[in-house]
C-alpha cells in the first residue's frame, strides 16, 4: 500500500503570519553643507594657444640635414648609408595634409620663414591642438621611422636636425631634437 495521506490541518489551528512593514535602512551619508557662494570667471572669448617654439639661425647652423654631413645620416642600413633626415623629409615633402596643417597651426612662424620645433625629446605642444604636436605630422614621421631599417631608427643623432619642406627660400623648416637621441624616440613620445 502506499504511504497514508496527510490530512490537512484546520484553519483555525494553522498559524497565520502577518507582514510587518520591514524598518527604513538607516543611512549612513551625512549631509554635506552648503558650498560658499562663488563668483563665476568669464571664459575668454578668444582661447589663448601655445606660443611657438621657433629655433634660431645660430642654432641651426650646426644641426644636421638632408643634404649635408651628419644629417642624421648613420652607418645603418646593412651597409647601406641611413639618412633619416632625407627619409623623412622626402615623406613630408609629400604630404599635403602636413604642409597645411603646420601653416594653420603656425601662420606667423610661416610667414617668417622661421624653424619651427616640433620636437626636443618630447613633441611640442602646437597652437590650439589637444594633444602634444600636430597630430597628422607626428603620425606622418613615425609612420617613416616605423618601416625604416632598425639599424637606421637605433642610429645615434646628436643635435638638431632640420628639415625643409621645400627648396625654396623662407619655405617651412621643421627642427627636430637635443643633445643624444636615436630616431626611435619619435616612436615613444
């Protein structure tokens, strides 16, 4: 047979349980006072930019190029000279995009024909741009230092470097370094 049935039990002897409203969680926040009133500052209608940093021509007399000795020219390459300097400039020459970018960003220095530094072991802050330097320049010369032969990005450059983004006179010169530095660097800043 099977088990024996359960009776129910009558519903005057079960125990009905009420639901008491549960207490409100205490709150352990205290509040805060009130700040002092403050008297907002206008913003100023015309944003104030980077000065640009531009190098002179006494500095430059000494600082590698393209063309002339120590260009940040190394013996890398597998044999085969390295001249960065030229890579590089050779790549911005190019570059449309760049050539209008360092314009708008440096009218006055332009205009000038002065050389303008882009970096000096870290990139310099350009006009009104978020980030450090000109983002379309930055990635313009990394993107050459990239795909470069490793001996050619590990070459010791020391001092300036100046690169002209045309032949012609009071044209745009960019200005790249300091004392000891290796093309690689550009990669990590």
């Amino acid at each position: 047979m099977g088990p024996p049935a359960m009776e129910a039990a009558p519903a005057s002897t079960r125990s009905v349980r009420a639901d008491k409203p549960r207490p409100a969680p205490r709150s352990s926040l205290r509040p805060t006072p009130t700040p002092p009133a403050v008297t907002p500052l206008p913003a100023s209608a015309h944003p104030v930019s980077a000065p640009t940093l531009t190098v002179g021509e006494g500095q430059l007399a000494s600082a590698g190029t393209a063309d002339g000795p120590g260009g940040g020219a190394g013996a890398g390459g597998g044999g085969q000279g390295c001249n960065m300097v030229k890579l590089v400039q050779t790549a911005l020459r190019k570059n449309a995009r760049v050539r209008t970018a360092i314009a708008q960003a440096h009218p006055e220095a332009v205009s000038a024909g002065k050389a303008i530094l882009v970096w000096n072991g870290d990139w310099i802050r350009s006009g009104l741009q978020d980030g450090k330097g000109l983002a379309g320049l930055r990635q313009a010369i990394a993107l050459e230092v990239a795909f470069a032969p490793e001996a050619c990005r590990a070459d010791p450059v020391r001092g300036l470097v100046l690169i002209k983004l045309s032949d012609e006179p009071g044209s745009v010169r960019l200005v790249m370094g300091h004392d000891r530095w290796r093309w690689s660097d550009l990669l990590f800043n």
